[in-house]
C-alpha cells in the first residue's frame, strides 16, 4: 500500500521586505532584493513555496576592527577603508548586500560625526551596486542623530537600518517612515517583546513590510539552541496567522560566531583545536548553517570562507527535487 | 478563537425589519460595529419573517459586502437561500448549518465542497438534540464520516455540540463541554468545533457574566469558534485572555488589540 505523506497546511504566510531600490524605483541600486515570503517552514518546498532565499550580508566597519587574527589576515588591508572593502565582498566574496556597522560614531571610539558617518554610506552607496543595511554603534544617544541624518542622506535607497529596540524605538521609526528606509526591530531573546515591539512600530503607521525582525541569536556553543527555539516559534506564529511575528528574520551571525572562544583563540593556547584559520570559519559557517534552517533570512557575515561555504549550503537547500 | 458576530439576524427586530422594506443601513451600521469589535466572521439570517429567503438571503449577503470585507457565515435552514448566498460570496464562507441528517448531509456537503465552504454540523438529528455527551459525539462521528466520504477537508468542518439554556436544561451545560473535548479525537486532523454562544444564557439576568464565563471553559476544552456579540467588550477580551493563557497565540503586552485588529 502507499504511504502517504502528510502535509502541513498553513493558514498563513512570512511577509516580504523589499531591499534597496533602483534607478526605476528612486534609488541608484543595480539591484533591489526581496526576503521573505515562506509559505512553509524553511525550506520544506513540498508543503509551501519558499519564494526567496536566504541572503547572505557581508559585515564592513566605518573604523579598521579590532577582530581576531584569521579575519584581519583574510581580508587584509580593505579593512582600513570601508570603500574598498564593501567593494571586495561585493565582487571577490559574493556579498549579498553589505551590513555597514557604524562603529567609528562611538562617543568612547574616533567619535564620528553624523555627516562624516552619513558620508561613508554615501561613498559606498556610490562604490557597490548592491543594497545597504547601516546600523550605529550601539550609543543610544548618538545612534539618534548618526541615524536620523544617515537616513535623510539616503533617502530613497531603500536602506535597512537599524536597531530599533522596545525602549528606543521612535526616532529610528520616524528617520525610516519619512525616507522610505525599512527598520530592523530587535528584542533580546524573548518572542513577547519581538511581538510588542513589532506592535508599537506598526502603530507609528510603518508598514509591516518595511520591518526586519533582529531576534538575537548565540554562536554555536553558546545557546544557539535559545535563539533556534525562539525563531522557529516566531515562525510557526507566523504561518498560523500571527502577522505581528510575520516578518523576515536577520541575525548578526558574525558578530556571534567570532565572540566564540572556540572561533578566536590561538593554536597556540589550543594546540588540540586544530588550525585557527579553519577553525574560525567553520565555526562561523556552522553557525549560520544552523540558523538559515532555523529561518534566517538575511546572515550578517565576516569570513570569506564561511560566506562561500553558507552561499552554498542555501543553493543546497533551495533545490527543488 | 474565531469570533463570529450573531448581530445580523432577522431574530432582531431592527435587522427583521430592515430586511423586509430592503433597508441597507442597519445592515451596514452592525456590520461595520462588529468588525470594529473583533469579529472575524458575520453570521447572516433573513430571519423567520422573511417569506422570499433565497431573494432575502441574496440581498443581505450583497449589502454587507458592500461595507465590510470580513468573511460571512450564512445561516439558514433554506438551503437553497444558502446556495443562493454562497454565489454572491467574495471569501469562502462558512454554511450554518447542517444536522447529522442523510437527506441533509447530502445537500449541504457537496455544495460546500463546490464553493469552497466550510460547514457547521450540528449534533442532532431527527430525534432531536442528545442529552449527554456520548451521543452528541456520535452524531459527530457520523458528520465526521460525511466529511470524509464528499472530499470536505477536516478541518472546514466545525462541530456545534448544541448548548441550551442554562436555565432550562442544566445538565447539558456540562456535556457540551465534554462533547467538545470527545470531538477532538474522532479525526487526525480533528474537526473544528463551535457554539452558539449566547444560547447559554438565554432568558437570565446579567447574560455576558454567564457567556463569557462559559467561553473560557469551552475553550479550555478546545472550541474553535463561538456565534457571539461581539462588541460585548468583557466577553472579546476574555477570549483573548483565553487563547493566551492556552498558550495558542504568542502573548505580547497588547495582546487584546491584536485579538481585534487581526
């Protein structure tokens, strides 16, 4: 007798966040790039179309970053120019797009101002072809001017920026809505507060299609399992009708990976660990391999090698038998 | 918890008399009111008055869409009024109702399956309503099997266990609730379930303390669905408490909002 499968029938669907605009569109992109979309759980195409794959960002610093060794040694000195170095991932490493993380406007670091900050995304606006996102340093103070004035100087680019967190929502909210930018809604961890937050950005009239939810995620070995059962629940909210956890996901998985111990110390002190400059990849690649069937949609990376080897896990996995 | 509002029905005098001189505005006004309330679907009944149901039926389905979007649960025992509706209808509608009748299951099945419906069985048949659980949920085999056998996916199909009125027959207040629970297991997946709420507490005082009380024990047990007032604030946020506390939807701080606005 045949066996039949049964399939899941989902009463809903992930929404769709449009990444960057053309020239056709108000913007000067060579390419705008639409997430999200899933009509099943990731990549399980025989119960839903899962339209649009997972992208993958590549991580560029407006200041040289203090990173560990097998980054700086793999990138090399582009790390010294945010320019060339966007330029390099774009058409060396395969970048998706870029995750500018505006580092250098830390009042503690070089202290950038807005218009020198604003300026580096122009610059790399004007030297890639491929769709933004800009996030600041993480100053709740200063990210409000930096980002406010950042978003009035892209206007029309369709950036994703970023972070809006419950209790610091507004004004990212506001700089988005009059620029046409979308918004990376954070929570730390915790599917009530990504729901609420969600919830108070769309009351401010953002639509629902211009919010990229940041859950926060580990590195491997470091509760990745935590952020996995968060976004998988997120996700099954989702499908079954919940529109206020219905949008794409994004995780900053370099960020994550390389705060591993297992990612950064030297063979050195672990001469048991294997060589470094594999290890620091893998570790990275693992971590987003991990998350992508978790349903990331957009990974924030480093490594070249763990970006190359995700490139090719989500080929993989958008194969339809 | 799927909310459907009980508001238009030819059972209340404004919409009785409305649907007799083709007045649209008490139709739209309640349509309109309910939405704002929280309800996902509108339940649609000419009423006994009515003397053309199929025409009746016709009209009210196209007055309503005309101001509100929401899907619409059309409520007959004229079935060829409800074909008559379904026709007109812009979403999937949802046919109220069919007993566990042969003659009955066979008019009602596959017209739903044709136009995409979905059906509320009640557990009765010719002899009547069951006093207790066990033979309430036999009749709802018997819907379950119908389901099978005219293609009806399981989950279109919502069970009404068939409440009374407190004050008159006590002791099936309880029965229901078990039959709603019994009901879940008949199928994998199971059938949906629903009451017609506000029968729980006909012809008593303080009506919604009862209805509302009612609906948090019937969800525990697993209802799906109530035919109910909808703008009776108390009884929405109860639902909406109820779905959190069940753990079916993800809370958030505003989790009563969202229980209207989605």
């Amino acid at each position: 007798m045949a066996v039949q499968l049964l399939k899941e029938r989902y009463a809903s669907e992930v929404g769709t966040v449009v990444l960057g605009a053309t020239k056709e569109q108000g913007g000067t992109r060579s390419v705008s790039l639409t997430v999200g979309g899933e009509k099943a759980l990731p990549f399980q195409h025989y119960e839903g179309e899962i339209p649009n794959r997972p992208l993958v960002a590549m991580e560029v610093t407006d200041v040289e970053p203090n990173w560990p060794a097998p980054l700086k040694e793999v990138l090399g000195d582009v790390v010294k120019d945010p320019v060339a170095w966007a330029k390099k991932c774009v058409e060396e490493w395969g970048a998706d797009l870029i995750y500018v993380k505006l580092d250098g406007a830390d009042p503690d670091g070089a202290n950038k101002s807005p218009e020198e900050c604003a300026k580096t995304v122009k610059d790399i606006l004007a030297a890639v072809g491929v769709p933004l996102i800009v996030v600041g340093s993480g100053d709740v103070e200063k990210d409000h001017e930096v980002m406010v004035k950042v978003a009035e100087e892209a206007a029309g680019e369709k950036l994703l920026l970023g972070v809006a967190e419950q209790e610091n929502y507004k004004s990212l909210v506001a700089a988005c809505l009059g620029n046409g930018h979308s918004i990376i809604a954070r929570s730390p961890l915790d599917i009530n507060i990504c729901k609420q937050l969600n919830i108070l950005i769309t009351e401010m009239n953002m639509p629902a299609d211009r919010i990229v939810i940041d859950p926060m995620i580990a590195g491997l070995g470091y509760g990745i399992e935590y952020g996995y059962s968060i976004m998988e629940r997120g996700r099954m909210g989702a499908l079954q009708g919940d529109k206020m956890l219905a949008m794409p996901l994004i995780c900053t998985v370099g960020f994550e990976a390389w705060r591993a111990k297992e990612a950064w110390a030297s063979e050195n002190d672990f001469p048991g660990w294997g060589p470094q400059n594999e290890r620091g990849p893998a570790w990275e690649a693992m971590t987003a391999g991990a998350l992508v069937q978790a349903g990331a949609d957009i990974l924030c990376m480093r490594h070249p090698a763990a970006v190359k080897a995700v490139k090719k896990n989500i080929d993989q996995l958008m194969e339809r038998k | 918890m799927i909310i459907i509002g009980e508001r238009i029905n030819g059972m209340f005098k404004d919409i009785g008399q409305a649907v007799k001189e083709r007045d649209p505005k008490p139709l739209q006004e309640w349509a309109i009111k309910q939405k704002e309330g929280g309800a996902h679907y509108l339940d649609i009944n000419t009423g006994p008055a009515c003397e053309d149901r199929v025409a009746g039926m016709k009209w009210m389905v196209e007055v309503v869409q005309e101001v509100c979007d929401l899907p619409l649960v059309l409520d007959s025992t004229n079935y060829d009024a409800i074909e008559a509706g379904l026709e007109l209808c812009k979403k999937p509608a949802m046919i109220n109702s069919c007993p566990a009748e042969r003659p009955k299951i066979e008019r009602v099945f596959p017209m739903a399956v044709k136009h995409n419906a979905k059906v509320i069985g009640l557990t009765m048949n010719e002899k009547g309503i069951p006093k207790n659980a066990e033979n309430r949920v036999a009749l709802a085999m018997e819907l379950v099997a119908a389901a099978d056998e005219f293609g009806l996916p399981m989950e279109d199909l919502f069970i009404d266990p068939l409440i009374l009125p407190v004050n008159v027959a006590q002791d099936h207040v309880p029965e229901v609730l078990e039959a709603i629970r019994q009901v879940k297991f008949l199928a994998d997946p199971a059938p949906k379930t629903v009451l017609g709420l506000s029968n729980v507490s006909q012809k008593s005082p303080d009506r919604p303390l009862l209805n509302r009380t009612y609906l948090a024990m019937a969800m525990a047990c697993g209802l799906d669905a109530a035919i109910a007032d909808a703008n009776d604030d108390a009884l929405m946020e109860t639902a909406a408490s109820a779905e959190v506390l069940l753990n079916q939807s993800i809370y958030c701080d505003s989790y009563v909002k969202v229980f209207r606005t989605r």
